[in-house]
C-alpha cells in the first residue's frame, strides 16, 4: 500500500497545481465557422494535456487564440494571461491548413509554458515551414575585385618601392562581414624581385553604409625571391582600407595589405606592405 502511494504522488501533485483555464471567444480572420471549432477543440485538449482544466466561465487564468488568414499560410497567436496580465504568448505560422493542428498545440503550449514557440517542436511535429527553412540559404552579394598599388619589400633586396597587381573575390555574407580571396603580387622591375601571395580569410566591415572602413586577415601560401635568395611556404595578411559606394553594384575600395611569407629555411619572413586603389565590381 505505501509502494501504491508513492506511486500516486506525482498524479496527486498534478491534481494539487490544476488551474481553471477559461478559453475566451476565438478570433478569426478569413477562417469559417468549421475550422474556428475544429481549432477550439484543439485548444481545449492542448489546456487538458497541460494538466489544468479548460473552462468556458470566468476564470483567473484565460487563454486567447487568434487564427489570422494570410494568403495559403495561417498565422496562430495565443495569450496566457492571470488576473488580466499576460504571463504568455506566442506565434507560429502554418505554411497550409494540414500542419494547424501541430501549430496549434505548440502554440498553445508555448503561451502556456511561456517559452518561444521555435523551441518546442518534436519528433513527428516539424512543420513544413521548418523544413523549408532548413533548406533556404541567405544569398551573398559577390564581387570580383581588380586593383594596382605601389608595394614596398622588406627582408628583401631591394628595399624600395615595387609594383603591386591586387585580383581577388568577395563573398558578403552579412551587412558587417565578407569572405574573401585575393592575390597580391608585388614584382621590382629593375631589380629582379618577387613577391607573389595568394590567401583565403575575411573581412570585418565597421560600417553598413556607402562609405566603410574595414579590416581583414587571411592565410595561403606564397613565393617570393630576389636576386640572391628564393622563399616559399604559409603566408599571413593583413588588410586595412575603405570602401566607397558600398550601396552600390560597383564600389572604389582603397585598399592597404601586409603579407608576410614564412619559409622553412629562413629565420626571417620575406614581407611586403602595399598600399593601393582598387575596383569592386
């Protein structure tokens, strides 16, 4: 007998912490008569599986359920409310008039449970919202970018200005971000040197707007070689500059980097720093 009481212990809780649960009168727009019952009935079994009782007179707690009808899809809304105040709500969108009684329940449930609506979604109870989600992907702006910049090499010889081609590809994933790879070779034409780097990283953008300064890094691989010496392996870069006409399909970057070559049999890095114009486009 005390093993059977035990056992009841938690039922009885249940029972103890039952609240009434009035349902107030369901708004609807664009929703005939039929599914207004249909969703009533649902409404009245999710409050019992909660574990208080649903009540259609006056009550301290009630429950509001709207059914708004936009185009194919349904938007459901519920309120929780104790003594006026609402304790709860939440909203969820059926994308057809087949995934409401799920939308409903976990709806109602979230308002009741005061939880986001996104979090209670169960094995078996995805709706076809949620799985289109999963299958869209947030579309990037992409641009080539073509630029030249007067180069310095340091580590090298000769230590004196060199002529810089900058080519690259920018993916902005976000207003703030973009994904980018570039190349920038620098070459001294009289001198015979060298220094060619081609890295993949990123930039952080400061601003959304037309005009955004910016800071980047990345890392690849590299060569570089002067008349005595020859340096290959990783390369580490750094960017810096502002772009112009951000807003727009083409955009004026003036561009800065710092890319430095670390070779397995130098001490030193082999290193040049540019700083340039470039088109985005």
């Amino acid at each position: 007998m005390k093993i059977l009481h035990f056992l009841l212990i938690p039922y009885l809780a249940v029972a103890v912490n039952a609240a009434n649960i009035q349902i107030l009168p369901m708004e609807g727009s664009g929703i005939d008569d039929a599914l207004k019952s249909s969703a009533y009935a649902l409404t009245r079994h999710s409050i019992s599986e909660s574990g208080n009782n649903p009540v259609d007179s006056s009550a301290e707690q009630t429950l509001h359920v709207s059914l708004l009808r936009l185009g194919n899809a349904y938007l459901v809304v519920a309120e929780h409310a104790r003594a006026g105040k609402v304790i709860g709500s939440a909203q969820l969108k059926a994308e057809k008039a087949e995934e409401l009684d799920v939308v409903l329940t976990r709806t109602i449930n979230s308002a009741l449970q005061n939880k986001p609506a996104q979090t209670s979604e169960t094995v078996g109870n995805i709706t076809q919202e949620e799985v289109t989600e999963e299958q869209r992907r947030k579309e990037t702006h992409n641009y080539k970018s073509f630029g030249i910049a007067p180069a310095f090499l340091f580590g090298m010889d000769p230590q004196s200005i060199s002529y810089q081609i900058h080519s690259g590809y920018l993916w902005e994933v976000s207003p703030n971000a973009a994904l980018e790879f570039r190349t920038d070779d620098a070459v001294h034409l009289i001198d015979w040197a060298a220094h060619l780097t081609m890295l993949l990283g990123g930039r952080y953008y400061f601003s959304s707007g037309r005009i955004s300064p910016y800071v980047g890094a990345g890392l690849g691989i590299g060569f570089a070689a002067d008349s005595s010496r020859s340096y290959y392996g990783f390369a580490l870069g750094g960017s810096f500059g502002l772009v112009m006409f951000r807003t727009s399909s083409a955009q004026l970057d003036i561009i800065g980097n710092v890319d430095a070559i670390i070779s397995a049999k130098d001490a030193h890095p082999a290193t040049k720093a540019g700083v340039g114009i470039a088109l985005n486009y």
